[in-house]
C-alpha cells in the first residue's frame, strides 16, 4: 500500500547541513570556537528535538555553555502545555536583555511549541526586540537556513507558520547522555483533547517508517545506549497512519528483536489506544520495561466526556486491570488534571477514588490551564483558584501517600537496575532505575554508569527507592 505522508526530501536536509558547513568556516573564522547556549522546556520530545538542534549547532562548528554571557547563539526551546511554562519563558527571555548588552552579535532564537501559536510569535515580534529568529516546530528541520538568513541580511526572521507538519529524516543529532536515548517514533496528535494545545502547535499524527525507527535503534544499541525511549504524544497510536500494516506493539516487537542487553521503554500512550495486543507485547518482549504511563486525566466521566478523551471510567479501569494480568509487576504512572471548568465536588471524589482504585507507582498532578483556542477555554469556569488549589493539595497528598506505601513494599526485594547517572550528593553518590523506571539511589563508583546492577532494596519513600549492591558472595 501507498504510504500518503509529507515527507522532507533527504537533499533538502543535505542542503541544510551543507548550510551548516558554509556557517562553520564563517563561524570560526576569528580562530575562536563558537559556543551555543540550547535551553529546553517541556516535554520528552522537546529534548529530542533540541538534540536535533544540537546536532546542526556542532555541525556549524559550535561548542556548548550553560552560561548565556559565553554564548555566540542562543536557542529556546519552548512549550506550550501550560501557562506556567510559557510565563518562565518569557521571563528567561527577557532576562537575556543583559547578556546581549554585553556581547552585541549574540543571535537569540526561540523556537517550539510556545511561538507556533500566532499570539505568542507576536508578542515576541512587539515585545521582545532582542529576538532574532522565531520559528516552529515544523520548521525545525531548516535550522541552519534560518540562522544564515538572520545573520546575512541582519534582520529578524519569524516562520511559524499553520502547518500540519512534515517528517524529516536524517538530521544529524548531539545527544545529551550515553546511557539513555529519546527514540521518536511519531509526531502530532490526531484526538483534540478540549484542553490540550498540542494538536495545534505539533499538527497531525504522522510515524516513521518502521525500518527508519528500527536502524536508528540498532544504531543506538551499537553505541551503547542501554535505556531507549520510544517518544510520541500519543506513541500507541503509531503506524495508523502508514497503511502498512505495523501497529505500535508490532514495532516494539521489532526492536526487542534488535541484539543486544538493553531497555526498551515508551511514552506516552492514550488509554483509548491501549490494546490487549499492547500488553501482551510488553509481557513477552523481554527487553520491554514493564511501565506504563496511561494518563487517565479524571476519574469522572462526565468530565472525561468534556475533555473528549473518548474513554470512560470503567473502560479505563479495566484496562489497567488487564494490563496487570499480564504483568504483575507493571508499573503504572498517570497525569491528571485538578480544576477542568466545571469540576464539581463529586467530580473530582470520583478522581480521587480512581486513584485509591487503581494505586499508582506515581502521578503527575497539574490544575487546569486555559490554552487560547481550545474549546475548553470558553467553557464556564465557575470554580476559584483556591477551590481548585484545595483540591490540587488533596491529590498530591494523596499520590504520595500511594507512592510511599509501594516504595515500601520494595524494601528487601532484589531488583536489576541500570545506573544511569551521578546524583552529586553525599553518601547515596549514584542514581540508577529498576525496569519499572523507579528511581534507585546507590553508593558506588562512577565506573558503574552504563551498567545493569543485581540491587537489594534498602529504603524507600514518596520520591525514590535506596539499595545496595548485591555481590557473588552476598
Ligand atoms: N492544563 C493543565 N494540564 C494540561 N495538560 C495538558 N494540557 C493541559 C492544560 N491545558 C497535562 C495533561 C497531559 C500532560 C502532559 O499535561 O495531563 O497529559
Ligand atoms: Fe493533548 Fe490529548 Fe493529544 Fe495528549 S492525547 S497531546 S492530552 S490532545
């Protein structure tokens, strides 16, 4: 079958690195390396897309700094889920006023999800003077273009155009760490969550090919990286749109084929997506972590028929029951939404006793953010802020409660974990996760960084688990 998607032609991102290449000897020709400055907000796939950013940035040459007053280049790369994000931006924005001062030639880009809607592109058009360069995240792929139009003609660029949006192959990538990797699979989303902004600042549901998924897998692998993520707003939604008869647990199966003593993990799945077939895949892949991140948003369903998450309660539940008959150990994290316009009493007790029902490993809690033209945003909205923080701290209270209860439940338990970084403090010095992506503190030597641990479970609370290393000898 035909596969019907809009696909960046590979020597069109030929030119852009080439592109690169021509900005590289302008770049150094003073003798000095260029250093970049790539800030990141938000999501999962947002930090993909900044090693994308990355990836053009050291091909131009550039080297990178944390510290705005050494930067030749500064990219922003911003979200749009909730105001908050957005205020943080602007106010980092902003405060970039001081390091332009004091190095005139700094281009300032700022790019992502908070300037593809046409609002926010124009208060940084009329507000933000210090702003070179703005573009989308459909844009994203012409980069280097962008930045050598803003540094020929001297002028300010904005491409942020409506945009269903592309897939681009072949961008070379800087990635951040050596251990875990962001594998996206998919972009967009398709299903307009009434709340949500993402459908319309990421376009349309759009995979890879699979052969393109799996050879970057396999490249990853050969590298060493042991922790690979699948990324997708609604990852269990992939291949639905290639017509090739490959679903998303057909791909995992496909990567757990790959050689090789790694994780496969993913994110994030839509519960309307989550297939028995699903579960089943992650019980018998051996390489797939047993986690699932299955944001259920609300646990009543006259809100969830308001937010159009096109699944009920009980349907939901169900499937969690399911998803753990075939994996007892399953890890089960979720998001929900305090504060939905018209949240009553009832709504959210029956929110609350979801939670109690289901007991996640851990919940990402978030009180209700009016997106610009969403159709929640014109909702009645009758509840104050203060009613909804109310209700905001009852659930927090309760998810870590839940969480600190299971934590316990680890404690005497062997578990094999892949250390993963250093925590850069006191006696616990090394941060590693069990396959079901809990956090494990350790005490260790730097050399284990990379590797897979055989730990006792030692402690535990709300936040993290502690263990040791179980040696030969016991
Ligand atoms: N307000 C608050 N939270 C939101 N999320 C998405 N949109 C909004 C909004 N407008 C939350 C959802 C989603 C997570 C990534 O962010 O819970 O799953
Ligand atoms: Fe937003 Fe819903 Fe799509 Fe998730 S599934 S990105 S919440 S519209």
């Amino acid at each position: 079958m035909k596969v019907e998607r809009k696909t960046i032609p590979q020597e069109e991102i030929e030119r852009q690195v080439q592109i690169c290449h021509v900005l590289f000897d302008r770049l150094t020709a003073g003798g000095v390396q260029p250093l970049a400055l790539v800030d990141t907000y938000g999501c999962q796939q947002n930090e993909a897309d900044s090693e994308k950013l990355r990836g053009y940035l050291r091909e131009m040459g550039c080297g990178f700094t944390e510290d705005e007053f050494q930067a030749d280049i500064i990219v922003v790369n911003t979200c749009a889920v909730r105001e908050h994000a957005e205020m943080r931006v602007l106010g980092n924005v902003g405060a970039l006023n001081h390091s332009k001062k004091a190095r005139p030639g700094q281009i300032i880009a700022v790019c992502g999800c908070m300037v593809q809607q046409p609002h926010m592109a124009e208060k940084l058009k009329k507000s933000y003077p210090i702003v070179d360069l703005v573009f989308g995240p459909h844009e994203l792929w012409r980069f280097p273009e962008l930045l050598q139009t803003v540094m020929d003609r001297h002028k300010r660029i904005f491409a942020a155009e409506k945009n269903d949006g592309a897939v681009a192959e072949g961008i070379p990538m800087a990635r951040d760490g050596r251990v875990k990797a962001w594998l996206s699979v998919m972009y967009g989303c398709n299903n307009f969550c009434t709340y949500c902004v993402v459908p319309y600042v990421r376009g349309r549901e759009r995979s890879r090919l699979p052969e393109e998924v799996i050879r970057e897998a396999e490249a990853l692998v050969q590298a060493g990286y042991k922790d690979i993520t699948l990324l997708g707003q609604n990852v269990n939604s992939y291949g639905k749109d290639l017509g090739l008869d490959v679903d998303f647990a057909d791909l995992i199966r496909r990567v757990n084929a790959i050689p090789g003593d790694f994780l496969i993990r993913f994110m994030t799945s839509h519960p309307k997506d989550a297939t028995e077939k699903l579960f089943r895949t992650m019980a018998e892949c051996e390489k797939c972590a047993h986690h699932i991140h299955l944001p259920v948003q609300s646990g009543s369903n006259r809100i969830l028929k308001a937010m159009n998450r096109s699944y009920t309660r009980e349907k939901y539940l169900e499937e969690a029951a399911k998803a753990r008959e075939w994996m007892p150990d399953l890890v089960l994290t979720t998001d929900i939404i305090v504060g939905f316009p018209g949240e009553t009493d009832e709504d959210f007790a029956e929110t609350l006793s979801l939670c109690e029902e289901v007991r996640y490993d851990a919940m990402f809690t978030f009180i209700y953010s009016p997106r610009v033209g969403t159709p929640a945003a014109s909702m009645p909205d009758p509840y104050t802020r203060e009613e909804k923080q109310k209700h905001f701290d009852a659930l927090t209270e309760l998810a870590n409660r839940i969480s600190a209860e299971k934590h316990l439940q680890y404690i005497g338990t062997r578990q094999r974990v892949l250390v993963d970084g250093e925590t850069g403090r006191g006696e616990y010095n090394l941060s590693a996760r069990t396959n079901g992506g809990r956090l494990v503190h350790l005490q260790g030597d730097s050399a284990l960084i990379g590797r897979f641990l055989e730990v006792e479970i030692t402690g535990g609370n709300t936040w993290a688990l502690y263990g040791k290393e179980v040696t030969e000898d016991g």
